[in-house]
C-alpha cells in the first residue's frame, strides 16, 4: 500500500503517500481502489503529484476518468495540492472546482491540513 488509513473527525480516510505510482496509469489506480475495497476508508486523499501531469487538463479526460471510478466504489476523494495556477489559466477548469468543492464527493484542497480543517467542520454540524 502506497499511504495509509487514518481517522479524522470520526471518518476513515486513506492518505496516499506523496511518493508512488502514477494514478493516471490506469492500472495503478485499480490497485488503489483494490487496497481501499476491503479499508473500511469512505475518503482517499490524493496528492495532486500522484496523478499525472495532465489531470488538471481537463480536455485530456484523465481527470473525469479518475474521478469517475472512485466514486464508482462509493469513495470520496480529497485532491490535495496547489491548483491555482493551473484554475487561473483554465475558465472551465475553475468552474469545476468550485462546483466540485461546494458538493460532498470530491474536493481540491491545499494540503492535509485543509482536508483536516474541512472533515473537522463538517463534523460538527
């Protein structure tokens, strides 16, 4: 396993390791979800490194395909990592974090703190 389980605010969350394989290799990424199946873990935190230089190309497809087999397995998803540069340059790109963080099912956050501070929050509503 290239991370590890940990509670936060009461949810199991897998936080992937800075460090491991490419989750745009299609393959990699199946083994991810197949490390997750049997966690228990109903969020994975995945650095924005992880993924491949052209999962913030949303024209690319990788990003939709990504996103679209995790949340296949009923798994949240954090993307943790810078992504304003990438949002300034890109109107649909913008729009779609925005949409994805006001829902439930995957967000782009800085950075583990964040993650923590956004599940800390919601906890206590």
């Amino acid at each position: 396993m290239n991370g590890h389980l940990d509670d936060i605010a009461g949810q199991r969350v897998f936080l992937c390791d800075e460090q491991g394989p490419d989750l745009s290799v299609d393959r990699h990424l199946s083994d991810l979800i197949g490390d997750l199946y049997g966690s228990e873990a109903g969020l994975v935190a995945i650095p924005l490194s992880r993924l491949g230089p052209d999962f913030l190309r949303l024209s690319s497809g990788i990003a939709g395909h990504i996103l679209q087999k995790l949340t296949n397995y009923q798994l949240r998803v954090a993307i943790l990592g810078d992504v304003g540069e990438a949002a300034a340059s890109s109107l649909p790109l913008r729009d779609f974090i925005r949409e994805t963080n006001q829902g439930k099912t995957i967000w782009f956050l800085p950075d583990l703190p964040a993650l923590i501070a956004r599940l800390t929050d919601k906890a206590a509503r």
